[in-house]
C-alpha cells in the first residue's frame, strides 16, 4: 500500500475513491472512505489525519512519484484521464471533485493522483449515464465521511438499475439490426438484392 501525506498547505485529511477490479459497487471498510468502481484499486485511507491512495501495481497513468510531490498541471491532468481541461474545470465549478485540487503561490491547479483516481469515477459514471445532480450528491457523501454507506450504495444501486435498463434496450435495437443485415448479406449472396423493399414514388413524382 502506498501512503500519501496529506498536500502541501491543505489543512484537512484527504478522502478518496476505491476502485476494485471488476466491481461497480461501493466498499467501505472500518477507516476507509471511497467508491469502489471499474478497474484498478482506488482506496483513500484515513488514519489518525493522514490520507492514503491505495493503487495496483502496474497501474497507467499513475502519478510518478517525483510528481506526485510537486503535482501535475492540468493539460498533463487532462492528458492522463483522457478527458479535456475544459472538463476538468468544469467538475470542479459543478461541485463533483471530493476535495479541492491544490493550487500554486501564482493560482496554478496542481493535481495529486487521489485527484486522477476520482476524476476517472467521474467519467465513468458520466459515460454510463448518471445525471450530474447525481454526481455530485455521489461526491458530497465520499467528501461527508463515514457513516453514510448506506446512501452511497442506494445511489449505485438505482444508477446500475438504470443502465441495466438501457442496456436491454440497446440490445433490442440491436437484435433487429443483425436481422436486418442477415436479410442483406443473404439477398446479396442469392443475386436478388433487387428484390428488397423499397418506397415506391408515384408516376411523374420527382
């Protein structure tokens, strides 16, 4: 486990996101804070006013550690979530970040690796269709601590009911599309892709 001092000149303990391999639901163990989404570990640990990043070996992207301590510039930020600096400074003024990305002496956002790791749940969850309402109420409840699991999971649960429902919709749409190539690829095998529907103009129309 790898252990990251609170930032440089931030007066509070950082709390984070936890993401386990292969699960998109909400794990809070006895003094951890996080979600727990996609792939790779994410975990923020605290104890005893330290905060803690919790990362697979191997992980792309990751903040080497000669940067992790000055932090990284947010074209480089944007760079290594795949996201654009627009975007960036937008979840910070809609409120979706757990904790404030550092600043320097002349106002230059730095961010740390705990920033990286939420920022890709962010887009995630984005990507799969939470609204940005839900987002932030999701980020206001990692910020608040322990004690409301609960919430975060009831959260989840109702987004994954929702894509599980999209998702069989896509799959219906997509069912009549491979019907429809089927119907394609086997008149134009047999010669009569003339004989295939088509709307018919009346006489003189142009």
């Amino acid at each position: 486990m790898l252990e990251v001092n609170p930032r440089p000149g931030s007066g509070s303990a950082r709390r984070g996101a936890q993401e386990a391999h292969g699960h998109g639901d909400a794990q809070e163990t006895h003094g951890q804070n996080g979600a727990e989404e996609g792939r790779g570990q994410i975990g923020a640990q605290e104890a005893g006013g330290r905060s803690g990043v919790q990362e697979a070996g191997g992980r792309s992207g990751a903040v080497p550690d000669g940067a992790e301590q000055e932090g990284l510039s947010i074209a480089e930020a944007a760079r290594r979530t795949g996201v654009s600096v627009h975007t960036l400074r937008y979840y910070e003024r809609a409120g979706l970040v757990v904790t404030p990305v550092d600043r320097t002496a002349g106002g230059r956002r730095r961010y740390r690796q705990l920033d990286l790791d939420w920022i890709k749940v962010c887009t995630k969850l984005r990507a799969t269709g939470m609204p940005i309402k839900a987002i932030r109420r999701y980020a206001e409840l990692v910020a608040a601590g322990r004690g409301n699991e609960e919430d975060r999971l009831a959260l989840l649960e109702a987004h994954r009911a929702d894509v599980i429902a999209r998702l069989a919709g896509l799959q219906e749409n997509l069912t009549l599309i491979d019907r429809k190539i089927g119907v394609y690829r086997g008149r134009l095998a047999a010669g009569d892709a003339d004989r295939l529907w088509a709307p018919q103009r009346p006489p003189g129309s142009r």
